[in-house]
C-alpha cells in the first residue's frame, strides 16, 4: 500500500480513533453496562472501520484499477477487488 502514504497520517487517526472506540467497548463489558450502550459504542466502531473501509477501497480503485494492468503475482485487478469484497461480506 505505498500509494497510502500521501495519507498515512490521516489513516493513522482514523484507526487510532478506531482503537479507542474498541477500548470503550471492552470497558463497558467489564463494567457490565447496560446492553444498550454496548450496542451503540459497537454499531458506532463499525461504522467507523467500514469508513476507513470505503477510504482505502476507493483509493484502491484510483489508483489500481482505474488503469488496470494485466494480472500481476496476486491476480488482476479486477479479481482482487472482488476477492475483497467478498471476503468483507463473509
């Protein structure tokens, strides 16, 4: 992912970000809070980690399969990005 570096630092506080939503999460399972509150804290994480997702899946496509090359070590283009989003709805 060398072409992520131009947004290294941006994707780094997202997934800090990230990180501490999933610290909450744990804290309010050890603290045995109410369910309600463990939904909200887990539904908010997901949303985060499919935006940091939908960032890297575009760049992705920007940059590899705008001007796809003819398959590579790990494939085509085309059949990674399908092998991903696959893997992300199992």
């Amino acid at each position: 992912m060398t072409h992520t570096i131009r947004e290294k630092q941006k994707l780094l506080n997202r997934i800090r970000r990230i990180k501490g939503q999933v610290e909450a999460i744990e804290r309010a399972l050890e603290e045995e809070r109410d369910c309600m509150d463990v939904l909200q804290q887990l539904t908010s994480c997901r949303g985060a980690m499919n935006g940091l997702l939908a960032v890297v899946l575009e760049d992705h496509i920007r940059t590899h399969l705008a001007d796809a090359e003819p398959a590579g070590e790990h494939g085509s283009a085309t059949e990674q990005m399908i092998e991903v989003v696959h893997s992300y709805f199992r």
